[in-house]
C-alpha cells in the first residue's frame, strides 16, 4: 500500500509537470508569432504588463490554490468531508473579494502605473487584464479543492485547456490590432492589448471547464459529506485558517513577483539617468522578459508542479505524524526534480545560440547574440528558482508558513542593494537583470534548506541529490555542442543540427543517469513508467 500511495504521488506530480511543460511549450510557440508582430518595443509593453499583473495574481490567486490544498488536504486526511467541502465554499467567497479588490487595483490604477514605470501605452493592456485577475482568482479554488485530494489530473487539463485558446485568441488580436493602428503612435500598445485578449480568453475556457468538472463530482462529494460524522467546522475558523494560511503565501509569493517589478524600476529609471533612451531600454526589458525568460520559465514549470504536488502529501504524513514517510517523499521530489532541471540548464547553455536562431528567426543580429549570451550566463537560473520553490513547498507543508516570507524577504533585500550597485556602478545594463535573477532564489534556497536542517532535522545529501545529475548533464552539454557544430558544418541547417544534437544529447543523459545508478530499484519503482524501465533494462 505504502509503495503504491508513494507511485500515485509522484505519478500525480509528474502529469502536472507534464502539463506545465505542454503549456509553456505553447507558450513559447505563441509568444514567437506575437513577439515578431510586436517587435522590441511592444515586446516591453507586454513584458512589463504581465509583470504587473503576475504581482496582482500572486495578491489574489497564486496563493488560493496551495492554501485550500492545504486545508482541504488536511480535513481529508482526517475523513472530515463535510468540513472540506465547506473550505471550498467559503475560499470561493474569499476569493471573489481578492480577486474584485486586485482586479479593480489594476483598472483604476492602469494609468498610474505607465507613470511610475515610464513605460508609454502601458495602461491598455493592464484594463485587459483587470477583470482576467477575477476569473484566475476564482479558477484557483477549483484548482486547490482537487489538489487538495491529491487530484492534480483536472488542473492539468484545465491548463491545457487555458493555453491553447490563450494562445489562439493572443496572436489573433494582437495581429488584428497592431495592424489596424499601424503607424500610429499607439500601435504597440494596442497590440500588447491585443496578447492580453488572450490571457482573459484561456482563463474563462478553464473556468468553464473546471465549473463542468465540480458539477460532475459534486454528487460524489456530497456522498463522502453524509458518511462523514465530524462536528461541523465553525464559519469564523474556516476564514481565520484561510486568512492565517493565504497571507504567509501570499507574502511570500508577492516578494517572489515583486522582485521582477522591482527591478524594472530600478532598471528604467538609472539607465535613463545614465543617458540611455527609453525606447532601447524597453527593447532590453523586451528581450530580458521575452526571450531569456520565455526559455528559463519552461524547466522551472515542472518544478512548480511538482511543489504543488509535495504540498497536500506532506500535510497528511504531518497530520499522521509519519515523519520518516515524509522524508522518504521529500527526497524521492528533490532527485526527480534534479534528474530534470540539472539537464535543462545545461542543454540551455549549451545550445542557446541555435534556439534563439531557430524560434526568434526576426531579431535583429544584436538582440540575438545579446538573448544567447544571457541565456548562457542566466542558466543556473533554472536550478536555483526551482530548488526554491520546491524547499518553499516543503517547508509550508510542514506548516513553517512564516519562515519563507522572511527568507524570501531577506533574500529581496539584498537583492535590491545589489541592483541598485551594478546598474548605477556598471555598464552591464542588461547583465544586471541576469545577475539580480541568478542571485535572489540562489539566496532564498540556501536560507530555506539551512531551516530544514535546524529544525525539520532533515538534511539534502548534497552528493546523493545533485552530484551525479550535474556530472551527466555537463556530459551531456558537451555532446550536444559538439554534434551541433558538427552536424551544422555537414548541413548548414539550425533545425536538423539541432534536432539531431538534442536527441543524442536525451540518449547520453539517460545513459550516464542508469550508468553511475542515480535511482535505486525501490526509487526506480516509484517513478512513472518505472516498472517498465526495470523489465526493459533488467535491473536488479
């Protein structure tokens, strides 16, 4: 039984992680369409917009999925059914008035905003924006009621779902309306408007979806509710629970956010004091929150995933007082998390050059040898902000919900002092982002993992987590530089270099992975299509 609950639990965050890199993929194909349509300049509207709005979104929904889960994970884990299903109804409530306050804060402010970030047109796509924050908002108590019975299948789809009408309705009106005000002043703020259509799209179609889903397990649920015998939870503590669990969330995820936004500000105004003009550092901010972030995102997705996952299955080993469960399921997180993202760092470095030839074929030959070279200097990036994340997770779970706001806060402040020092001391310009991003979860990580060690007494094993992945991977970006240059000489072709480079690149990893035997067969076992593995391979 053990074994099977610990298979589910990594199958269930191994189909979210399936499903955030299926939507950051078509995140990253619309987002080329649209960031050729907009070009640097509207590319910076759009990215500093969603900056904005990502702040909104963690003050509202980012928080309301992982505090219900939590909730909900816990009453479960205690047959309390009836209590559970009352959680949600309440968090929908609560959300409803998060969602209107931080919604309302971005249309009545929409033009505050373009002031205070000197970004010219950025209050059209913020008015968009606004109403899209209430439905997000709403979408997350769907989301954290199902994850918090360890059902991470409907968020999957849902965000599927989310994705794909995003990206249709995103390059359609943002073509639409660029071209209708071409040659207008307004025509790059009209089309970031455009893209932001798209965003408001995809979340009413998850909503709807995630609406027909409840209204088909409702009868269910409601069965479990009258089998269940438990006191009734009064109204007053749910809303306490709620507000006690979302505000450290909510903290901690706003300094995550907040340092971005922050260091927009820092980065427009110094420079425009340094003398240089607005339009190319809105062109630098584009490229920075285009094409750097678009490619870093995507491996950190599944560590996202797999945080949203760890959550409700470390509360109910706490709540079982099953601590030696607990550990085995946070270790079995952080080795899936490592065979994963070490890989994806070192792939992005070592084949940068031909991903930005070959997605964003339309920028000019200065911004693409500019996006190559901070994508290879940022790649640690994608390792620190997902052993961040996760050790966040980890440490919310265990119900230190506190210790994060404060790490995330410390690691912010220093942040700050250091962009403000290399933008003002030093002409990195650009650079300095890449620093700032490298820096703050790399702080956040290490302040998270010392807590655990203290007072969770549970201590990462360095060599046994991250020593063999890392060595694979630098392996394996070796190989894959290589056949690239190799294969681009005999073809002259990026896609079939590339194509070829990478798979054999899958091969030499997977193969050193089994070789220096990174996964036990007990380990093995647990992991999605393990069993499989263990027969073909034979392992013993």
């Amino acid at each position: 039984m053990t074994k099977k609950k610990d298979s589910s639990f990594l199958i269930q965050g191994s189909i979210l992680a399936a499903a955030g890199i299926i939507t950051k993929i078509i995140g990253l194909i619309y987002r080329i369409p649209m960031s050729n349509i907009l070009g640097e300049q509207g590319n910076g509207i759009y990215t500093v917009a969603f900056k904005i709005y990502s702040v909104a979104l963690t003050l509202s929904y980012s928080s309301l999925p992982m505090a219900l889960s939590k909730l909900v994970s816990e009453k479960a884990a205690r047959g309390q059914h009836k209590n559970a299903l009352k959680v949600f109804i309440h968090s929908s409530l609560y959300a409803f008035v998060l969602g209107s306050l931080a919604g309302g804060v971005l249309w009545a402010g929409a033009d505050m905003f373009e002031k205070i970030y000197s970004t010219d047109g950025l209050a059209r796509p913020l008015r968009v924006l606004a109403p899209t924050t209430l439905i997000v908002t709403m979408l997350g108590v769907f989301r954290g009621f199902f994850q918090g019975y360890e059902n991470m299948v409907h968020t999957a789809v849902s965000q599927i779902i989310e994705q794909i009408i995003n990206a249709a309705i995103s390059i359609l009106a943002c073509w639409q309306l660029f071209n209708a005000y071409k040659g207008t002043a307004d025509q790059y703020s009209f089309g970031a408007a455009g893209g932001t259509t798209g965003t408001l799209a995809g979340a009413a179609a998850a909503l709807i979806f995630m609406l027909l889903v409840f209204m088909r397990t409702y009868p269910s649920l409601r069965s479990k509710s009258k089998l269940d015998h438990s006191a009734p939870e009064k109204t007053s503590l749910i809303y306490m629970a709620l507000t006690l669990t979302v505000i450290p969330i909510i903290l901690s995820q706003t300094i995550y956010q907040i340092g971005g936004t922050i260091d927009d500000i820092i980065f427009s105004n110094i420079l425009k004091l340094k003398g240089l003009s607005k339009e190319n550092i809105i062109s630098l901010q584009g490229v920075f929150g285009t094409q750097y972030n678009q490619i870093i995102n995507l491996p950190v997705a599944i560590a996202t995933a797999l945080s949203i996952t760890i959550i409700p299955t470390i509360v109910a080993e706490c709540v079982k007082r099953n601590y030696k469960e607990r550990d085995k399921k946070i270790r079995s997180v952080l080795k899936l998390c490592s065979l994963i993202v070490f890989p994806c760092a070192a792939g992005i470095a070592a084949l940068a050059e031909p991903v930005m030839s070959i997605i964003y074929y339309n920028l000019t030959e200065h911004y693409h040898n500019l996006a190559s070279s901070i994508l290879v200097f940022g790649c640690s990036a994608v390792i620190f902000y997902s052993f961040s994340t996760i050790t966040t997770s980890i440490l919310q779970g265990n119900n230190y919900m506190t210790i994060p706001v404060v790490n995330a806060a410390i690691s912010l402040g220093i942040h700050i002092v250091l962009m403000i020092a290399i933008v003002f001391l030093t002409d990195l310009n650009i650079y300095a982002l890449v620093i700032g991003d490298i820096t703050f979860p790399m702080i956040i990580f290490i302040l998270n993992t010392r807590y655990m060690r203290t007072h969770m007494k549970y201590k990462i094993n360095a060599v046994d987590i991250f020593v063999k992945p890392l060595i694979a991977s630098v392996v394996m970006a070796d190989a894959a530089y290589i056949i690239f240059k190799l294969m681009f000489m005999l073809t002259k072709s990026n896609i079939i270099s590339f194509s070829v480079s990478f798979i054999i690149a899958v091969a030499v990893y997977f193969t050193m992975i089994l070789k220096t035997k990174y996964f036990n067969k007990d380990e093995m076992f647990d992991l999605p299509f393990g069993r499989t593995i263990i027969k073909v391979l034979k392992i013993r």
